[in-house]
C-alpha cells in the first residue's frame, strides 16, 4: 500500500509550487483538481448522469461539459448542488486512490486543495498544510490570478479557515517567506522524513 502524503493549503497558499518541489525530487503527485477534471470529460458515462439530471442543456455541441452553465445551476440551488457532489466525489476520491496506489515512488503527494473542507483528511497518513497568512493569500493570488481583492476574498470566505486548516495538520510549511530556497530547503527536510515513515 503506498504511503500517501496529503498536501493542502488555501487558495494562493503556494500548494501548486510546494508540489512541482516535490515532484523534482521523484515524488509521484496526485492532484485531485485534474482528476476532478477528468472524471467529467468528453465520454465519460457520468456526462449521461448530468445531462439527465440538468437537461442536455449542460452538455456542448462537441459533448463536453458546459462548466459554466453547471456551475450556475448549482450556485443557484443547492439540492442540486448536493446531488451533483454526491455523484462525483466518490467517483474522485476513487480514482485518487487509484492513482496513489499505482505510484512508483516511495511515498506519493495527494495535493487536495479542500483536503479539510471535504474531510478527506483520512485518505492520508501524513496531512502536510502550506500555511500563509491572509494578506499573503490574497496578494499571491490576485497577481497570479489577475483577481480583484473582493473576488479573493469571496474564495476565501467559501474555504476553512487558517486555524481550521493548521489544527488537521501534521506538518507545516511556513510559505510567509519570499526567500525560496529556504523554503525548498524545508520540503528537502520533510522528504527526507517522508521517505522514512513510508519505508516503516
Ligand atoms: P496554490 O496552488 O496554493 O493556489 P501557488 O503555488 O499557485 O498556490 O502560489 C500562488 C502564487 O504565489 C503563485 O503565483 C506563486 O508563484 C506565488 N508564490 C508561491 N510561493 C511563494 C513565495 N514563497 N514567495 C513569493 N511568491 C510565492
């Protein structure tokens, strides 16, 4: 059974970055936003689900997810909100556990940015949280992001709290800093004690 890392933090945390480090030291990573993806791409029976659900409205010319529309419909009314997650998640969740059970490295990184908001903390045996604060979250992510502040801040609200996020934490990366190399510095450290409880 591979050994799984959980990876989470807030939006503009750094999650994606901290990741790409991990994956430069040969760690298989998981991300549960592609596979979120996937599971509803064009072929997939599940579009059939939605479709029937929705309307075919919901479904392009082309027979690929109409995101926008879906998201609008589900913004709108949360019971289909609740039936459209119902459907997916555990059709995500098992075809993250797929993907962490076919890794080749010693250890695999699931990166999970609603790890604790979907109390997916379970799936792991290490949850790893990049922490920032919230003034770093939303400067980071309105210039990658071309966001305005109030935008962010509506992300924000929606996700778990900082203090929510660090008390699910076995490990901390402190991401406040904008001197990078000592922040690789502490993934180098945390891989080094990753491969040591995955070899246990
Ligand atoms: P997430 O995946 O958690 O949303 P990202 O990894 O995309 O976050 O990081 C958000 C933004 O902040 C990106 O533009 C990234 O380049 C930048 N960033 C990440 N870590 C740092 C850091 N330590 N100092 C400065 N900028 C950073």
């Amino acid at each position: 059974m591979t050994y799984i890392v959980g990876l989470t933090g807030g939006i503009g945390s750094g999650k994606s970055t901290i990741a790409n480090w991990f994956a430069e030291q040969g760690v298989t990573i998981v991300d549960a936003d592609i596979i979120a993806r996937d599971v509803v791409a064009v072929g997939e029976p599940v579009l059939d689900a939605i479709a029937a659900h929705f309307g075919p409205d919901v479904i392009a010319e082309d027979g690929s997810l109409n995101r926008s529309k879906l998201r609008q419909r589900i913004f709108e009314n949360p019971a289909d909100r609740h039936w459209l997650e119902a459907l997916l998640h555990p059709l995500i969740r098992e075809r993250m556990m797929a993907a962490c059970q076919s890794a080749q490295s010693a250890y695999c990184l699931l990166v999970v940015p609603l790890l604790v908001e979907n109390k997916l903390t379970g799936l792991c045996h290490r949850v790893l949280v990049v922490d920032v604060s919230p003034e770093q979250q939303v400067a980071r992510t309105m210039q990658r992001d071309q966001a305005d502040e109030a935008q962010v801040n509506a992300i924000m609200a929606s996700q778990a709290s900082r203090e929510q996020r660090l008390a699910a934490a076995d490990d901390v990366i402190d991401n406040n800093g904008q001197d990078r190399s000592l922040i690789k510095a502490a993934v180098a450290q945390l891989h080094e004690k990753y491969l040591t409880l995955a070899s246990q």
